[in-house]
C-alpha cells in the first residue's frame, strides 16, 4: 500500500514534540466525565452576564416604570405575565446553550490504539488536529476559544460563551427567537406608554420622576431595537443554515458538500429533536433524535487492508491526511 499526503494545515514539523504519540492522552472514560461543560473565557464570562444584567434592566423597566404604575389593571396583568414569561424563556435557552456540550470531539484520540481500531479502507481519508491532538470527524472544526473539535461548528459566539454546534444549536436558536420577541414586546409598549404620558399627566404615568422615565425608557428603547434586529439577523441565518445543512464556517470557506445532505423539514427535525411539537420551543427538553457516535469516523475494513504499524507512526507524526491505495 501507498500513503499520499494531502495537506490541509501548514507544515509543524518544526516543533515535532507537539504532536509525537506519546503527547496524545487517551481521553477518560465516558464514566468518569461529568454532565457539566463551562467554557472558562472571561470576554465570553463578560458578555454572558451583560446578557442577563440587559434582560433584568428591561424586565424592571417594564414593570415599575410602565406596568405598576398603570390603571389599566388587566393590561398591566397580561403584558407583564407574558413579557416575564418569555424573558424566563429566554434566560433559560442562553443558559442551556452555554452549559451544554456543543458537540466536542474526545481531546487526545489520535493515538495508535485508536487509528489500528478504524481499520481504514483503501481510499478513506482522515484527519487529526494538531492543537487538540484528536481524529477529526467529517464537519468538525476546532475552536481557538473552547479548544476543541467542534463537530458541525457553526460559530462561536461569545454572548452564550459557547460554540454553536450540532448539540446546542437548538438552545441558541431559541435564545435569539425568545430576545428577538421580548425585545419587539418592550419596543410596542415603550411606544403605547408614551403615547398615554403624553395625553396624561407625566407625574401620573410613572413612579419616577418625568426626567428619569424619559431616560429609562429612551434607553430601553434603543436597547430593545438593537437587539431586535441582531437577534432577528441571528435567528434567520441559523435557521437558513439547519434548512440547507450547511454551517456558517461551510459557507464562509464556501466548501463543496461531501456528506449526504439532510435539508428543509428533516433538517428542522434533526436539530430539533423529533417531529414538530412544543417540545421544539422548551429549551428544558433534550435532544433524543439519534444522532452519529463521535468515534464513528470511518466504517471497518478487512484486516488485509488496515494500515501497517509504521504508517500509523507516520500519521501521528505528521499534520497530514493520509489516503490509502492499494
């Protein structure tokens, strides 16, 4: 058999130490990990708790500034049960986009017991990534800020402090849904509160002086209106993406597609987690669509055509992909 290199990163044999076999950890055993996943980044730390200090701000100036102060007893009911209602929502689908595991590849697989187990055929190709020394599944990107392989990594996005991946992308989709409607909610309110301040006296329509209601809610209302059109922005493109099965990093690098592609309804489903139901709008249910192992990189091959010892050293050795001829 023959190996052709197939280069995809700059040569670092430079510093061969960074990639020799014995530099590759096995990962710990599924067991032993935890359910917990946290990316310690303190821009992405900063941004997330900005995130939730804007909702809270919003949410106080709905309801001392507009709600309480209103004579209008069922409006003041129902807005304010709706707003709190969908900013919970909100919060609750940043919170499980940022503590859940977006889809990272086993650090330290690249290892030889691991690549004599693919038992490769002739004519497959794999890839192992030298910063997280893993075999790198087909769609896998790694993150520069969770340092990891990402499998079908859209992007990362610093306001969940999370990569957007096929496990979390979900939650993120109903961040930008639920912070796109609260943010349209506040924006129609702010302007019914005017208009009644204006045909009522301002020290009646609010608790605070007329000067600060003025302030509170001008600075709602350019809060709300950014983040109604980054949100809205957001939210069309991921959906756009899960519809084409294609993610933002694929489009940038505007790669030609090698996998089957799963598009529109079923594509929906897929990130989603089953059929159409309220499920898909609770960020509290989980994913139970089956989805592919993280090991099943390759399929198996017969014995006579597996890689030999020393081509599985020249793989560890190298940031190449390697094919297999007969």
């Amino acid at each position: 058999m023959m190996i052709t290199p197939v280069h995809r990163f700059r040569d670092i044999e430079r510093t061969p130490e960074y990639l020799q076999p014995e530099k590759c950890v096995p990962p710990p055993s599924r067991a032993s990990l935890g359910t917990m996943w946290f990316i310690r980044d303190g821009c992405g730390i900063a941004c997330a708790v900005v995130t939730w200090m804007l909702v809270f701000y919003a949410d106080f100036v709905v309801l001392l500034v507009m709600l309480v102060p209103s004579r209008d007893y069922v409006y003041s009911v129902i807005n304010g049960t709706l707003f709190n209602t969908l900013a919970f929502l909100a919060l609750a689908s940043h919170f499980r986009a940022m503590l859940t595991d977006p889809g990272a590849v086993p650090k330290g697989n690249a290892t030889k017991e691991f690549i004599e187990s693919l038992q490769l055929k002739p004519g497959q190709v794999v890839y192992k990534c030298p910063k997280c020394c893993s075999i790198k599944p087909d769609r896998a990107h790694h993150c520069s800020v969770c340092k990891r392989c990402i499998r079908k990594m859209d992007h990362h996005c610093p306001w969940v402090n999370n990569c957007v991946g096929e496990n979390n992308q979900k939650y993120f989709v109903l961040f930008t849904m639920y912070i796109a409607l609260i943010s349209l909610h506040a924006l129609i309110m702010v302007g019914f509160h005017f208009l009644y301040c204006f045909e009522e006296d301002w020290t009646k329509c609010s608790s605070f002086s007329p000067p600060t209601t003025v302030i509170l809610l001008i600075l709602l209302c350019f809060e709300a209106l950014l983040f109604l059109i980054f949100t809205s922005v957001m939210f069309g493109t991921q959906v756009h993406s899960i519809c084409t099965d294609e993610t933002g990093i694929e489009r940038l690098k505007n790669q030609k597609p090698t996998w089957e592609k799963i598009s529109g309804w079923e594509g929906m489903k897929l990130a989603f987690g089953g059929a159409f139901s309220l499920g898909w709008f609770n960020p509290f249910s989980n994913l139970n669509c089956e989805r592919p192992a993280p090991a099943e990189v390759v399929a198996a091959a017969p014995a006579s055509e597996i890689l030999t010892q020393e081509e599985i050293e020249q793989f560890l050795a190298r940031d190449v992909a390697i094919q297999i001829h007969e």
